[in-house]
C-alpha cells in the first residue's frame, strides 16, 4: 500500500551513512509520501548542516543544539555560537540536546545536565521547542522538564507508561520509532497503547534504528510506515489514521503550517 502524510519528526541525513546516495534519496522522498523531515544537529557542525539541508530541500527543517553525547566536546563559548543559529527561519527546535548516561566515556552527569539546562533556557528564550534525547536517564531528565517546563518532545521513547504520562501533563510530546516494533519492545508497546492521539509523533532517528523487518540497516524516512503499522496494530487503527494524526501533532508543536 502507498501511504501519505509520512512526517519525520527527527532525522539525521548529514550523517556519513548517506554520503553515497544523499541528493539521490532526498530528492525522491516527497514522491515516496514523506510531506515534511525535522533534520536534528547533534553539535555545532551538524546543526549548520542540518539549517543547508533546509536550505535546499523545501520540506525539510532543522533542530540546532548539542547532544549529551558531543557535551565533552563543546568548545568554549559554544552557547554564543549555537543562539544566533535559533534565529535563523528554518530552525524549529532546540535539539539533540538532553542527557546520555549509558556510555561511561560521555561527559560527566554534572556536565551533560549543564549543557541540557542552559539550552532548555535558550529554547525558551527563543519560544522554540526542545527534542529531548534521554538514555538511561530518566529521573535527571524530568527532574530539570518539571523544574523548566518547556514544550518539546521526548524522542526515541524510552521511558515508562508512568512517565510518559507526566511527560504528557507537562504538555510534551512523545516521539515514537523503530524500537517499538522490536520484538522485545514490551514497554513501548503498553506506552503507546497509553498515549492520547494529540501526543504522538513519528521519527525514524536516521540512519539509525531502522524497523523491523530492517532491524539493522540504514533507516529512512520511507520505513515510518512499518512503525505505523504496528502502532495501528497496537491501538485498533489504521496506518494512515496514525500517520495523518502524527503529521497534525507535529505540524502543531513545531509551527509548520
């Protein structure tokens, strides 16, 4: 079936997975179904990258921000260099930013939630919203979305129905991929069968977390429909209901008209 309306609300097509076949495949997206793709920075370099590939292709966009994991790196000064890129008309969001504590070698905790706190408070300043990565992180990263309540999403959701849902009352999104058609996706599972329609957004994270049946390969815009598949499977409804609800929820918290 070909389905419509296929919204990616976080991608990353500056990575070097897509270096071979990058205008190939991004030029073919729109006849593929793929209406609009949210491009996320992970530091200073690929948040310009993702406001050039805005620049060129009409249906993207860009986050800018710096990623927990690019936190050790940060050069001095990094906040004075990333707010003049929030200005910029295709910035949307404020992200990769949140806190990685799964890698021992990341920046220490301390580090990544100075990072995450003090781009929370330019995404305010500038009335965008935040894409929110949390791995193994939990506690810490709702503990700075309470005491700052900005609007964003959680991507890649990982967390319990528990925390979902107060990640909800605060007035967040939750960003649903591949990982949720993995066959051990017990979690994810009874957090989207708890999420309300208006809070769900569809992401791939490219080229990584490709779906199943291409766990393990490069992901892409195309694949969203497998995890909207499984979503309708998991809730009682369609496939395009699902993608043309996560379309309308993203177009809402990112402004896209």
């Amino acid at each position: 079936m070909k389905y419509s309306n296929i919204f990616d609300s976080h991608a990353h097509y500056d990575d070097t997975a897509f270096d071979a076949d990058r205008a190939e495949l991004l030029a073919a997206l729109p006849e593929r179904g793929v209406c609009h793709v949210v491009n996320c920075g992970a530091d200073l370099s690929s948040s310009r990258a993702s406001i050039a590939l805005a620049e060129r292709y009409g249906y993207f966009s860009a986050a800018a921000g710096i990623h927990p994991e690019e936190a050790k790196s940060a050069p001095n000064g990094w906040e004075a260099e990333l707010e003049p890129l929030l200005s910029d008309p295709h910035i949307v969001a404020v992200g990769e930013i949140g806190l990685d504590y799964h890698f021992k070698e990341n920046a220490p905790r301390e580090k990544q939630k100075e990072l995450f706190e003090r781009q929370i408070l330019l995404a305010k300043k500038h009335g965008l919203p935040v894409i929110v990565h949390d791995r193994d992180a939990h506690g810490d990263t709702m503990e700075l979305l309470r005491r700052h309540r900005p609007t964003g999403v959680i991507h890649c959701f990982s967390g319990s129905v528990e925390m979902a849902a107060e990640a909800i009352r605060l007035g967040l999104y939750i960003g649903i991929g591949g990982s949720a058609t993995f066959k051990n996706a017990r979690v994810p599972v009874e957090v989207v069968k708890s999420l309300p329609k208006d809070r769900l957004l569809l992401e791939t994270d490219c080229p990584y977390l490709a779906p199943v049946p291409f766990r393990g390969k490069r992901n892409d815009s195309t694949l969203i429909p497998y995890v909207a598949q499984k979503i309708a499977e998991i809730r009682g409804s369609d496939p395009q209901h699902v993608l043309d609800q996560a379309k309308k929820n993203a177009e809402t918290l990112f402004r896209i008209l």
